[in-house]
C-alpha cells in the first residue's frame, strides 16, 4: 500500500484560516501495490461545509471519493515505479 498526501497550505495564514479566506487543504489516497487509488480524502482548514470526497465547499451530493487531477497524475507516476517492500 501507498499513500499520497498532498498539501496545499500556499494560501494559509495563521488565524484567518477557519473562515477570513486563507485556508489550507489536503488530499490523503490510499493505493494499492499496482498504483490504484483505493480511496482517499480531501480536507481543509475552513469552518464551512466541505465536501471530502471532491473537495468542494457546499456540496452534498457525493457519495465516493473523487481524487483531484494532480492527484490522479501522481498516482499514475507511481504505477511506472518498482513497488516499495515495506
Ligand atoms: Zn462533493
């Protein structure tokens, strides 16, 4: 298994990070050996409702997690890498 965590915290500042614009996100997926997103999760810093299978602020209509496009890429990377043994 792997796991990719993306972490976006370029727009982060300290104290205006629950709900004055800057927030932080992060994306966690779990992979198999074969580089197969198995599932995964978006967050955020930010007080409001956030959707954690796509990452959207204000929606409810998912019901799966929908791994972001750099994710997907990155996942897609590790398939042509030799599997860790760990
Ligand atoms: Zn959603």
């Amino acid at each position: 298994m792997r796991v990719i965590r993306i972490i976006d915290d370029s727009n982060f500042v300290t104290g205006k990070e629950r709900n004055g614009g800057n927030y932080k996100y992060e994306e966690v997926a779990i992979l198999d050996e074969s580089g197969v997103i198995l599932r995964g999760e978006h967050t955020t810093s930010a007080e409001f409702q956030f959707c954690t299978f796509c990452g959207s602020f204000g929606c409810t209509e998912c019901t799966w997690y929908h791994p972001s496009y750099e994710m997907d890429n990155l996942a897609k990377r590790t398939q042509h890498e030799p599997t860790e043994m760990s």
